[in-house]
C-alpha cells in the first residue's frame, strides 16, 4: 500500500525535474545583449554582448518542423538576419519582442514560389494566463513560428534586448 502511494510523488518530482530551465547564464543586471543567435536544431536562444555569451536560454519553436520557413502559415520559424524592431508588453503572449522577418531574401523567395511570405515572428512567452506551464512548454515544438520561453525567461530578455538588437536564427 505504501508503495502505491510513494509511486505518483516519484513520477511528479522527475517530471519537475526535467521541467526545471536548463541553467540560464547570468549577466551583470547592466548588461545589455548586442545581438541574438538563435539555433534551431539545437532549441536554443542566446543572448551575446561582445561576441561572449551572457544568456543561454532552451526554446519552442514552430510546430511546423524545423525547415526553413517558406510561407504564411507553415508553422516554420523562419531562418536568416534580422532585427527587434518592436516590443509588446500587451500582446496574447506574456511580453513579445518582434522580429523583422521578412527580410528581402524571404520576400523575393516567397515571389518566386507564388506566396505570402507571412509575418509577425516573435521572440515570446507562454500565452496570458498559462504561464503555470513553465519549462515544460517546451517538450514539444507549438508555436505558430515564434520562438517561446517561459514567463521569467521573457522578463530577463525583455531587459537586455532592446529594439535593434540584431537576431540572427540557423538552422
């Protein structure tokens, strides 16, 4: 009997531990990243400043796979240079920072496909009111295209990336 009610305390406790963030790095409060690499097959969004990484942070991405994407509403997050080019502090999602895609590479091979190239790309947090979820968000690839983080995680970006922060993202 005691058995059987020890097994579900073991099974929480592991799945809590897998869900615990993968050891962000920590910066100077005053340090501010100067660019943003994101490495999809790795799941990964680092923050540098001076080519030194002083945040590291594991991602969800599209649930589109991880191809490049090509089009409105394939679910891919996108592949390229780009840039921060605005902040929400009032979007669905708990902070947004808006990436510039599409660039002109990604309009001009939408064109040659006959497509849209889509649009509103973000770095993000969990949708309002569902940040209990936490890291375990990211056990499956389930955005739109966007890069997501947890709640905190978007907190501590959101101070150190302001708009012009240049995001490079590969595959």
């Amino acid at each position: 009997m005691r058995k059987c009610f020890l097994w579900p305390w073991i099974v929480m406790a592991a799945v809590l531990w897998l869900a615990v963030p993968a050891g962000s790095k920590t910066a100077a409060p005053t340090e501010r990243a100067d660019s943003v690499l994101i490495l999809k097959k790795d799941h990964v969004l680092e923050l540098l400043a001076g080519g030194k990484v002083i945040r590291s942070y594991k991602v969800a991405l599209g649930s589109g796979g991880l191809a490049a994407k090509e089009r409105a509403g394939d679910g891919r997050t996108p592949e390229g240079h780009y840039v921060i080019d605005s902040r929400n502090e009032h979007s669905a999602y708990h902070k947004a920072l808006h990436i510039s895609y599409p660039n002109e590479e990604d309009r001009r091979r939408a064109a040659k496909l006959g497509v849209s190239p889509g649009g509103k790309i973000m770095i993000h947090g969990l949708p309002n009111g569902k940040g209990w979820i936490g890291a375990a968000h990211r056990t499956i690839d389930w955005t739109l295209g966007c890069v997501a983080v947890t709640d905190d995680e978007i907190e501590q970006i959101w101070k150190l990336v302001p708009v012009g922060t240049p995001v490079e993202i590969r595959p």
